[in-house]
C-alpha cells in the first residue's frame, strides 16, 4: 500500500508538507518563510547549513520509513526522487 501523497506546499529543503502556521520557517526579519519549514529554516538560514543533498535523502527517507510505516529501502526510493526536485537542491 502506497500512503496517500500529501498536497502542498511543501518545505523546499526537506519536502515537509506546510499546513499550519507553526510548520513554516522565518526570515532573518522574523517573517514567515513560504519556502522552508522550522526544521530547516529559522531566523533567515538553513538549521543545518553543511548538509548535503544525499544527507538529507537519508534523513528524510528515515523519517519516512517511521511516519508511514513502510520498509527503509522504499523510503529512500521516495526521497529519492522529489528531494532533488525542491528549490535547495535543484542547483546541486
């Protein structure tokens, strides 16, 4: 069974669907970011600055295997393929 792909928007770091106004990130001015989500955006930077496009893979696919319940291996199928397709990481 496949979990049912959540609508946006979405963070474009991590792919974290945007529902509520605590999900979304801020600005250095302390507005919110339609971008990011807090867990990657806080203050106008990115929470983890060094991370790479395959270290997000992994962490986004772990998060994936937990919350849907599905097998590690689809997981990072999935992450796979939209992480390289949201703004942080289509130049990489």
């Amino acid at each position: 069974m496949n979990p049912t792909p959540p609508t946006g928007p979405f963070c474009q770091s991590c792919g974290m669907p945007l529902r509520e106004p605590a999900d979304f990130g801020t600005n250095a001015d302390g507005s919110r970011s339609n971008l990011y989500c807090g867990f990657c955006f806080r203050g106008g930077s990115f929470t983890d600055p060094g991370i790479t496009m395959n270290e997000m893979i992994d962490k986004v696919a772990g998060f994936l295997a937990q919350m849907q319940n599905m097998p590690p291996g689809q997981a990072k199928e999935i992450a796979h393929s939209f992480i390289p397709q949201l703004e942080r990481w289509r130049s990489k």
